[in-house]
C-alpha cells in the first residue's frame, strides 16, 4: 500500500492519491490481468479474440477498467477544461503529476488516460513494494546498518532544511544498502528476455534463429570471481566503498547499470523509471526507519519460490513505534 500511495502522488495528485477505491484497483489490477493474460495464453491465438469475453478473469480486469474510469475521468475532464480556460489568458499552469505530462506529450492527440494510469500502476507499484520488503527484510536481519542509516538520514536532511532531490543523492549508505540488497536477492536467473524477430548471426559465428528466445544470465550478480568470498552475504557498505574509489563515485549508484549488475537491466532497454523508484524507495525508508523499530519472529523469511525472488509477504515481523529523530 505504501508504494500506491506514493505512485498515485505522482501520477495522479490530490485528491485522487487518497481514494482508496483507487488504490485497491492499482494494486490488484497488475495481479489480475497476469491472471488474465496466463489464462488467455493457454488458447490458441485465432481463437482468443471469440473466447475473452466468456473468461472470468477478463472480466474481472474489465470491472477494474471500469471503474477506474468512474474514478480518474472527472478528474481529467475538469483539468483540460481548466487548461482550455488557462490558455486563453495565456497561463497555461505547469503539469505536476502524470495526468498533465501525458496531456503535454500527447499534444491534442487522443489516448486513453486510464489505462496509461493502469499501465503505470502494473511497472511501478508491485516492482517497488518488492524492493522495499526485501530491502526492509535485509536491514532487520542486519540491525547494524539500522542506527547508522538513522544517523545518515537525520544529518542529511537536518543539513539541508527538509526533504530535496539533492538529499536524497547524499544519502549514500542508503543507496549502497538498496544496491546490496537487489544485488543480493536476484529477481530471477534471466533477465532481458527477447524473441528474435529476423536471423541473426553474432559476431563469433552463433546463429539465432527467427521465433528464437534468448535472455541474459544474472548469475554475475553474486559470482565470488567478481565479489569475493562473501559474495552470497549482505554487506551495505559494499557500493559505498566501491564508489570511494577514484573514478568510480557514479558507477556504482543504485540506478547505474553494468554488465556485472543487472537490477535495472542493461543498455538502451535499461528501466527508465529506476530513477523516479530510487527516491520513492529512499523517501519510503526513510520514513519507516525513523518512524519504528523492526524485528523478526524467527529467522529473516526465505523466497517464495526458487526461480525468481519473491519475499514472503505473510512472513511475520515485529514493529514499535518511536519517536523519529527529525520531523519528516
């Protein structure tokens, strides 16, 4: 819930951030239609278009569809005609949050803005709940780094008066732990999946053949011939101590992709909203940290299932309110 609250900030603003019927819908909406869309594929193409509308599960999505309409519509008509009314005085008021830059980019064309909202919501929220339970689930199982990230969090913003993008870029224990952790818990064995559209033979002779699927490993992640020993271990002051080093201060960031850290992916199709997940991870943190204390029942929990990392989120884990040690 935490990462639709923060999402629906930005890409929806007041008041629609706070509706909760909203926020169901963003969440559920990305679970559902890979329902959906599993289920679908398990008929042949030329049949799907006749079948969908008999499949519960699409029309469980299309309920969503609907009634997020219901919700972010009046919004986006009561915005344009504001807009139209701006531009004749010639004050055209500055886009704040998706529903205007999407305005802005479309130009007069027409596109649908719910599911541009709804597609946000599939590559924004769920990733990002993710990285924050794992991360959150590595600090309590290393309760060390937990004093020294406090400390970081309350010089920096004490620093600085309050919260700004600069803030966040100093705060680099924090992001060395946030690099750790997604190094550390691997998303999946492959990344960077592709399909071959026409054949292609690579530079060594190798022939990929059209309709073929190729992906990228990821075991370099915690391979002990790039990390060392202790590759298989969390230690958040891995990158910070990386980026100490002469020429390294921006390799080594949480939304810096290379060949031997493949998080965000890699090259051209690298995530392009890494950026925009690294401060929401580092502001949601922040908050949670200062804010309790954490603790397990028992030892930190393990992945859900073995080919990809999915942390157990009915996993049981203490938490007490404290009294933060700067205004947030």
């Amino acid at each position: 819930m935490i990462a639709a609250q923060l999402s629906a900030k930005v890409f929806l603003g007041e008041p629609i951030c706070r509706n909760q019927e909203w926020l169901n819908i963003s969440i559920r909406y990305t679970v559902d239609a890979f329902q959906a869309a599993r289920k679908l594929r398990t008929f042949a193409p030329f049949v799907r278009p006749f079948i969908y509308p008999f499949l519960s599960e699409l029309r469980v999505v299309q309920d969503h569809v609907k009634k997020a309409r219901s919700i972010i519509e009046p919004e986006v008509l009561a915005r344009r005609r504001a807009r139209r009314e701006a531009a004749l005085t010639g004050k055209v008021p500055k886009s704040t949050d998706a529903i205007g830059w999407f305005e802005d980019v479309a130009a007069g064309r027409p596109f649908d803005f719910v599911h541009a909202q709804l597609l946000l919501s599939v590559v924004a929220i769920h990733t990002t709940s993710l990285t924050i339970m794992t991360l959150l689930y590595d600090l309590t199982a290393n309760p060390q780094y937990i004093d020294l990230l406090r400390e970081e969090i309350t010089q920096v913003l004490t620093e600085d008066g309050g919260w700004k993008k600069t803030s966040l870029y100093k705060m680099k224990l924090l992001d060395s732990c946030m690099k750790e952790s997604q190094r550390v818990h691997v998303l999946g064995a492959n990344v960077m999946t592709r399909r071959v559209e026409k054949p292609v033979t690579l530079s060594d002779g190798t022939k990929l053949p059209k309709g073929s699927h190729l992906s990228m490993p990821t075991f370099q992640m915690y391979d002990t011939r790039h990390w060392g020993p202790d590759a298989g271990k969390f230690d958040g002051h891995r990158f910070l101590n990386m980026r100490s080093q002469a020429g390294q201060e921006n390799k080594w960031q949480f939304v810096t992709t290379s060949a031997e850290h493949m998080g965000f992916g890699h090259g051209m199709h690298a995530c392009p909203g890494r950026f925009f997940a690294s401060n929401e991870i580092k502001i949601a943190i922040a908050h949670l940290l200062l804010k309790y204390d954490w603790k397990f029942e028992g030892e930190q929990p393990t992945s859900l299932t073995e080919s990809e990392y999915v942390p157990d989120p009915n996993a049981k884990i203490w938490y007490k309110s404290r009294e933060p040690e700067i205004e947030l």
